[in-house]
C-alpha cells in the first residue's frame, strides 16, 4: 500500500512545521543563565522543579520570570541565593552550599 502523496520527505515535515518566532535574544540569554545557575547550586531534578512551579514568594515560575526581565532574572537569582546559602556563623566566615 503505496502512495506517492502521502510518503513523507524532510521537505515536506518542514512545510508543516507551525511559524513560530523564537524568543528574543535577552530573553533566551536571561533564559539560559538562570537554568544553568539553577543547575548548578540545586542539581538537576531539583533545578526543573524549582524553575517550573510557581513560586508564592516570587509571584511566579521562576523560569517564566527570569526569562520576561532583567529584574525577574535578578528576583530569581536572589531566591536561589537565599535558598542555597547558609548565614555566616558567629566568628566565623559563613559558609555557601546546598541545602
């Protein structure tokens, strides 16, 4: 069963593929950095969850917030902070880690 019209060619997927315009580049550069900063003080799983569930804090997913603005980016990048650094302790230098 075979038909010429209906055999499917890289040619014809990319006709087919829906006209969307990418995101800006600030947006993907605000995007990309917050993933990775994320990536790398949480870890993976905990990375995704955090960046894609909605934050009562920051008003928002994280993700979706850092990606629209500088001062988005700069409020998730702060609670990332807040979430992942520990208090200097009394005479001492304080420490940074995961939680």
């Amino acid at each position: 069963m075979t038909d010429d019209n209906a055999t499917a060619s890289p040619a014809s997927h990319w006709k087919r593929r829906a006209k969307t315009a990418p995101i800006p580049r600030d947006q993907a550069a605000r995007q990309g950095e917050i993933t990775r900063l994320a990536f790398l003080l949480l870890g993976r799983e905990r990375a995704i969850e955090f960046l894609n569930t909605d934050h009562t804090t920051l008003g928002g997913r994280p993700l979706a917030l850092a990606t629209a603005s500088a001062e988005g980016h700069a409020s998730v990048e702060a609670e990332l902070g807040r979430m992942t650094c520990r208090p200097a302790e009394p005479g001492g230098e304080g420490q940074a880690g995961p939680e």
